[in-house]
C-alpha cells in the first residue's frame, strides 16, 4: 500500500525562526492521520506546505504521489481540504456558496450540492445566508467545500473548532466513514489528541516545529503510565510500611500516596493486606491511568500546561 501524503524532511523558516524543523511523515492509502500539537507548533504550516500555498525552506513535498510544486495543477483535482478559518460569501446562503464552489471546481455533478449538505447536517440550513452561520455551522460549510467534489485525498485543519460535542461526533463519523468505506486518505490536525486517538490509525505530535513521535493509535494505552494511589488516615506511617517492603512512594499535589511501582500496581490487593496487617488500613485504594491530555503534555514536556 502506497504513501498518499508523504513529507520528506520539510522545514520552513521565517527570519531566523523555524517554524518546521525536518518533518518527515507518511500517510498510507484509506488511512487517518492524526496531526496533533498545540496552536503554533507547526500544524498549519505544515499543512500549507504540503498544499502548496507556501514553498518549503527545504525538503519536498507529495501528494498522490507527485510532487508539491507551482507547475502540478493535476494535484488538486483530487485533494479537498480546509486551513484554518472556513471562508465564504457572507451575503450568499450555503447553497449558494456551494453551487458557486462546484462550478468554479468545474465539477458536472449538479447533485452534488444537495447530498454533500445532507452528509454535513447542513439541510436545515440551506438558503441561510453564511454571515449569519454559527460559528461550528460555518465549520461544517468549510468541510463541505472540501467533500464537495468528492476527492481521494482530505486535509483538515482543525476541523471541529467551534462544534458542540454532537458536531464533534458528527465529523467523527463522517471521517471514519470516509476512510473505512470509501478509502479516502485523511490527514486532520488538532490540538485535541482524546477526540483524534477515537479515529486515526496514525499520530504524529508535533512541537515546536518539530515532529516529536509518531505511533499507531493501538499503541497508544501501553504508552500511558498508570500509578497506584492511596489514601490512609496514617499517611506517613503507610509510607514507611511500603518503603520497608521496598516500594517507593510520594504524596502527590492531592495529599495523597503514590507510587509507580509496577508490583503495586499490578497487585493493588496485595498492598492493601500489607497495609491492614500493619495496623495501617486504607481509606482508599484505586489503580488510576494517566489521560490522553496528561500524555500528550508529558510528550512536549509540559507539565501541568493547559492545552489552549
């Protein structure tokens, strides 16, 4: 199966800033690619060079496996895409907009304004005008530009932005349909590493202009870290019990212990009777998981940063 989406080595500078630093990545053929990373790591960049609205300080470039590049019209035929901030005619309505879209596509397909609104959830809003669009309406209008001529190739940014979690789920599902039934290749970008873990068969986090790791989505639980958390009334008394048994631990911001010892984690119960016998009962006891958001910060080297 062959590379759809591939960068080799790409990076672009601005002034001395590098606002991509050597990425390199490949997307297979009906697969979903999750690009993830906070606002200005790169993301959008990224993904306008690989669209060539802008040209790479080095490195190339390819999409269907033809080269980026000002000369390949034939490119675009087969790519739909959505970069940042959806643009429309404001004083046009969504069908309007998308019918003037169509034709300027060249595309002969005249129902395909129709079934493209009815798989965006756009019908009841179809002779409004798209100045007076929701913000996640105006979203949903962005990737149905992008859909609209049916192509083989998808490249969202930030697609769900201002989608209430029922929109969310919506998109969701549209993308996973689109690459499991139709084989269409899916690129999507997102600071949001929950929502597009649900759906992408590969990540890449990005930070810095810099392409940090890349995984397959299954690998993604054995990379999260899990740690053993007890509450007892003897807090320090506990601790020492533990450390005579040779189990470190800590009291974390909550004020309660914690230890990643993988022993006491994959025998919480055996801690607990320890913990009993030494007259030093727990009030609580629970093997907790680190979340997607923690990881992704742990990946960057954020702790404790919010992700905007």
């Amino acid at each position: 199966m062959g590379n759809v989406i591939q960068t080799e080595c790409v990076s672009k500078h601005y002034k001395g800033v590098r606002a991509v630093d050597g990425v390199s990545l490949e997307v297979a053929k009906g697969e979903i690619y999750g690009f993830i990373g906070l606002n200005g790591s790169g993301k959008t960049t990224t993904i306008r060079m690989l669209l060539g609205m802008i040209q790479p300080t080095h490195g190339h470039c390819f999409l269907g496996g033809q080269k980026v590049n000002l000369s390949n019209h034939s490119i675009w035929e087969d790519v739909g895409y959505l970069v940042e901030t959806p643009h429309a005619y404001p004083e046009l309505t969504v069908a309007e907009n998308l019918e003037i879209f169509r034709r300027l596509r060249r595309n002969s397909d005249s129902g395909a304004v129709l079934r493209t609104v009815e798989k965006l959830g756009l019908a009841p809003y179809i002779h409004r005008k798209a100045k007076h669009l929701s913000l996640g309406n105006a979203q949903r209008l962005g990737i149905a530009k992008a859909l609209l001529h049916d192509p083989a190739i998808l490249i969202l940014d930030e697609p769900v932005n201002g989608l209430d979690p029922a929109g969310i789920a919506e998109v969701r599902e549209l993308l996973r349909h689109l690459a499991l039934n139709e084989n269409k290749t899916v690129f999507v970008s997102s600071h949001l590493l929950g929502e597009v873990a649900k759906i992408a068969a590969k990540i890449g986090i990005i930070h810095e202009g810099r392409l940090l790791q890349e995984l397959q989505a299954q690998e993604l639980n054995h990379l999260l870290k899990q740690r053993l958390v007890i509450d007892a009334r003897q807090q320090e008394r506990a601790m020492s019990v533990l450390a005579e048994a040779g189990i470190q631990s800590f009291l974390n911001a909550d004020g309660l212990i914690e230890t990643d010892v993988l022993s006491a984690i994959q025998y919480p119960d055996q801690i607990a009777r320890l913990l009993v016998r030494k007259d030093c009962p727990p009030i609580r006891l629970s093997v907790e998981e680190e979340d997607l958001e923690s990881y992704f910060l742990r990946v960057i080297g954020k702790k404790g940063a919010g992700i905007p």
